[in-house]
C-alpha cells in the first residue's frame, strides 16, 4: 500500500551545521517526499537563518514548528510536528543523520495498512563526522572507514529486507531507533502521539511504539534498507531515564493505547 503523500519530520536542536548536512541529503532522494518539516526544540536564531536560507533553494515546502527551549521536549515538539503536517504518512528522522539516497524509497516499499516501520543506523566515528561538517553539504560518506562493528547497517539489499520485514527482532518490540521510524498519520492520532509525561532522554519512542502495537498496529523493521548515517556527538543527557522507563513499564503492563498528555490535552480518546 503506497501512500499518496508524504511528510518527512526532522528533530534538530542547536546543530545547524548537522541540519543542513540532514536536509541536503533529502534533496538528493530517489523519492522526493511532499514537505519537509522541521521539529525544532528550542533551537538558537542560527538554525532560522539556516532554515529560511534552505526554503529559498528547497524544491518542496519547508514547514518550521519551534518550541521555546525549555529543557528537552522531544515528544512534544514532535507532536506539534505530526498536527503542522499535511500528509498522510509520516517518516522521521533526527536532524543529525544523512540519509542514503533510497532511504524514502526504501520505508515506501516496506509500508503496509496498519503498520509502523522502525530502522537502524550507522555510527558515524568522530574523525569521519569532523570531516563530514568542514566539507560541503553533499561530500561523499567513505564506508571503508567504517567500523567493522557498524559496517553491517550500512549494507543495502532489497530482497533481504524485504523478507526480514516482519521476522528481524521481532519478539522485541521496545528495540528501536527514533531516529529512523515511519508512520500513518492516522495511526498516531489514534494513540494521541507522544506522550508529553516522557521529558529528558529516552523511551519516548518506544512507549509510542507499543501503544500503537497495543492498538494493532504492526510494527516492521527495516534491516538492511532505509540506510542513515548519525554523526558523532556526545551523549544527552540520562538524568530522566529511569522516569521515563517507568512510564514505559507501565504502557506495557496495562497494555495503554491513549495518553492524556498527548497531542490532545483533554483526556479523551
């Protein structure tokens, strides 16, 4: 089931430099999707100027939804993302990784009726990832220089992922990566998005992951397809984690499909 438009969303915070590395890298798809839009978390007046610069050359819509910065706010900035879009799917991304060329192409082939689709990614070292911003947009990511640790996401093959969709890691719904993840609009809604509780780093992607399984929804995954680079940067922050593994335990336990502090405030479902 191929959909008839597509939105990709691009978290970002404060990394312009990383950001237009990300961006390019749309421009440059197989597949173009309908619009870009841009989950900005507090971000400082140098991504605006990026972003206003990348609208005057971007061949499809840039939507910019901004938060003020008030400590991180992950699940919220994207559920204003997911309200701002205009299509019916959803593929998202993190504004610091560089898409392979059929990375949009690659989610499409994989996207069924009542389904989400999650990926993986490629560590990029810090050296290559230095090297990588004093370039261009568009300098050529060398794979020989990859860890032998890594190299295995990096490989791209139709026919394996194709028939490793709906067997790989399949009997561990919360192992995933929110920095590669597609998604029916509709089926968002239908869980409220992110829940708004998980605030800090982690678990917001998987507590939505298994709503949305307790809802019905399949998830797929996307091995060896969908191709994205993440460059070197520190670690977050963890100081929330065990609050928010909390929240998630819950999910699980008692099966949760809605979220009052979702992309709706008002209890209802």
């Amino acid at each position: 089931m191929i959909p008839k438009s597509i939105s990709i969303m691009v978290s970002t915070y404060n990394w312009p430099e990383a950001l237009e590395r990300c961006i390019n890298s749309i421009f440059l798809q197989d597949h173009l999707p309908d619009e870009i839009i841009i989950a900005d978390d507090g971000s400082r007046e140098e991504t605006l100027i990026l972003i206003n610069k990348l609208k005057n050359t971007s061949p499809i819509p840039i939507i910019h939804v901004w938060q003020e910065d008030h400590g991180f706010r992950l699940g919220e900035i994207r559920n204003k993302a997911i309200i701002a879009s205009n299509h019916e799917y959803i593929i998202q991304i993190d504004g610091d990784i560089i898409l392979d060329s059929h990375f949009i192409s690659d989610h499409i082939s994989l996207v069924e009726k009542s389904a989400f689709l999650c990926g993986s990614r490629v560590w990029i070292t810090q050296e290559q990832s230095a090297e990588i911003l004093e370039n261009p947009p568009g300098f050529s990511i060398n794979r020989n220089k990859f860890p032998i640790s890594t190299i295995l996401n990096s490989l791209r093959n139709s026919s394996l992922s194709h028939f490793l969709a709906d067997k790989y890691k399949k009997n561990k719904p919360t192992i995933l990566r929110g920095c590669n993840m597609s998604f029916w609009k509709s089926d968002l809604l239908s869980v409220n998005g992110y829940n708004e509780d998980i605030q800090g780093w982690g678990s917001e992607d998987a507590e939505l992951a298994i709503r949305l399984i307790n809802k019905g929804v399949k998830k797929r995954f996307l091995k060896f397809s969908a191709v994205a680079y993440h460059l070197y940067h520190k670690e977050n922050s963890k100081a929330n984690f065990d609050k928010n593994e909390k929240i998630l335990n819950l999910t699980i336990q008692n099966k949760i499909t809605w979220v009052d502090n979702g992309i709706q405030k008002n209890g209802s479902s």
